[in-house]
C-alpha cells in the first residue's frame, strides 16, 4: 500500500483532475478557490466550535470524539481505498491529515451511527474515517457540516455480506471537498440517500465499487445550490456477476445557484447478467442560477440486463407555481413549499433511518431558504 503522507514538493506534481477522470474534460469545481485557500496557505490545526448535532463519531477543527455503541470497535488507520497521489485534492487532504481512525462493526446496529465532521474556523482541516461491515446489518447517518475555512472529509466503506442504509446531510457555507468510497463484497447492499447544500464551493463525491456476486447499490441524491455551488460526481463500477446498481440524482439551483451531477456508471466484462442505471435531473428554479446534467452509462458486456441513462435540465414548471401563487401563496412561499416537498417524499427512502432523520433533514431544508 502506498505512504498516506505526502511532501509540499510531492504536490506540486498533482492535478486536480485528469481526463479520464469523468464524464468530460471539463472542470466544474472551482479548484481555483481551494489553491486559494489550500494546507499550504492555511493553518493546518482549529479548535472544535459548536457542533449543532450529536454523534457517536465526532470531528470538530482538530478535535475528535468518540461514544461507540456496542459492537462497534475502533483502531487506527485506514483502509487503503484512497492514496494521495490521485489527485492534488486527496493530496491536500492527506498532507493536512493528522490522524486517521477506523471503525469494525461485528453486531447488527438497532440505531443508526452517526457520524459527523465539523469545522468552523478559518483553516484546511481533513477527517478521515474508514469502516468494515460484515455479516451485519448497519444504518449510518452521515452530517458534513462546514462554516469556515476549506474542509476535506474522507470516508472510506467496505461490506462483505452485509447490508448497509447510509443517510449524508451536507450543509456548507465555505469550502468543502467530501469523498465516500465504499466497496461491496459478495451479497452486499447499501441504500443511499444523500441532500447536500452547497456552500462557497462544495466538491462532493460518492465511489462505489460492487465487485461481488449478486452486490446492489441503490442512491438518492439531492445536491442544492441556493446561492452557492456544489459539483455532485456520482460513480458506480461493477465488476460482480448479477449485480444490481440505480441511481437517481434530482438537483436544483435557485437565487443565482450553482448545481451540477456528473454520474458515472460502467458495467466490466466479467459483470455478466447485471443491471445498470443512471438519471440526472436538474431544475433551474429562476433566472441567474446554472444547472448542469452529465450522466454516462458504459456496458463492456453483452450478457446485459438492463442497462439505462437519463438526463435533463428544465425550468421550474411555472405552472405550478402560478397555480401555488393564486392560492394566495407569495413566490418565495411557492418554492419554499416545492423545496419542502422534495425533502419529504425522498426521507422516506430510508425507512429505517427516518425516524431517527427525518426531522433533522427538514432541519436542514428549513435553512436553505
């Protein structure tokens, strides 16, 4: 396994994203505002603030804490899905990291594990967790939560026979990379819901890796620029026979917003007789905002399922909207309701979660306007 350490001089080297990285050669994060505002201009090491929610993993600035459940064992270090020379991005992330913790989860969790990263001082801050799920079953909820500064959070996920519902909440205000890697062994699902508010620029991505026989991977995303920008990259490969991947992305940009998925799935040869599909949607919701659809389907071979994609970036229906406004609804009334709307119906996707989550995502939808 290669050094998770990395030199100044090493980064110089590194680009934020090469090619064959995506969908298109073209950059949509601003990379210009994280070397603006990298580890090597800013401090490395911030106080915990105020952390607006509890949890059993918490990262705050430089501090972290831990109240496991049982059945829930913690080491040190990581799981090797991330090294960084793949990217000046993960390169900045790890030349800040100062530590790295790993979780085993040996019992079915009754409760969700939460999980938060947390930064709110001006400085580059990395979290880095990695978890091993197996012969269990697990539902986890996810807060990346960033107020100043630039803040890199990195989770790394592996699943053998296991079954995982895996909840993210992101709400930005300042910089923000966030990268999910997760890999699925034989016999193993995971449902995920993710909402992410976009903040100054929020770079967020999820990999997921279904390398086992009859793995299958079902995510939701919401990515929201209300007066900020988000780049949501989504990428699924499968390698296992019979596996199973669906993902739905639905964006929406308003007051001068910024929204864009990029999503990736590629079917490999061996993968024979799985299924594949890929939708992204993105609704402009007023004039000034950017959205931006980028979905790529890739099948290598011809003992195929199905196999789907789907794209589109639309208007708000206006339609609706004047028929909420001759209720007497004002139009920033109107598109609160939408906005509300959207949170509701799509928290019901994790059943097991919503209980413990469903007032905490219209928290958050509460904030965005």
């Amino acid at each position: 396994m290669m050094s998770l350490t990395i030199t100044a001089e090493a980064l110089e080297k590194l680009t934020y994203q090469k090619y064959g990285d995506s969908p298109t050669i073209r950059s949509y994060t601003k990379w210009k505002l994280f070397e603006e505002n990298s580890p090597l201009k800013l401090p490395t090491e911030a106080k915990a603030g105020e952390v607006p929610v509890s949890g059993h993993v918490v990262f705050s600035g430089s501090e972290t804490s831990f109240n496991l459940p049982p059945g829930v064992e913690l080491e040190e270090g990581t799981l090797g899905l991330s090294q960084p020379e793949e990217s000046r991005i993960l390169g900045f992330h790890f030349y800040a990291l100062k530590k790295a913790y790993r979780l085993k989860i040996t019992k079915n969790l009754l409760e969700p594990l939460v999980i938060v990263s947390h930064l709110s001082e001006n400085a580059f801050i990395s979290h880095h967790l990695s978890i091993e799920v197996e012969n269990t079953n697990v539902p986890i909820i996810i807060y990346d939560l960033s107020e100043k500064g630039t803040k890199s959070f990195v989770v790394e996920l592996r699943l053998k026979n296991a079954e995982a519902e895996i909840l993210t909440v992101g709400n930005h205000k300042a910089l923000s990379h966030y990268l999910l890697r997760a890999t699925l062994g034989e016999g193993s699902k995971v449902r995920a819901f993710t909402i992410v508010k976009g903040g100054k620029m929020s770079h967020h991505r999820e990999d997921y890796s279904l390398e086992g026989v009859g793995s299958e991977l079902i995510l939701r995303g919401i990515p929201i620029g209300i007066g900020s920008a988000v780049d949501y990259l989504t990428n699924v490969l499968q390698y296992g026979e019979k596996s199973k991947s669906e993902t739905r992305v639905n964006g929406y940009s308003y007051k001068n917003g910024w929204v864009v998925h990029r999503g990736v799935a590629k079917v490999f040869e061996k993968a024979k007789n799985s299924s594949s599909e890929v939708s992204s949607h993105v609704v402009i919701m007023d004039e000034g905002s950017l959205g931006v659809s980028v979905p790529m389907l890739e099948v290598d071979t011809g003992e195929i399922e199905t196999a789907s994609h789907s794209s589109s970036v639309a208007q708000f229906d206006e339609d609706a909207l004047f028929y909420l406004r001759s209720r007497g609804l004002s139009r920033e009334e109107a598109l609160s309701l939408f906005v509300h709307g959207i949170g509701e119906a799509l928290s019901d996707h994790l059943e097991r979660l919503k209980a413990k989550a469903r007032s905490n995502i219209m928290t958050l939808i509460e904030e965005l306007l």
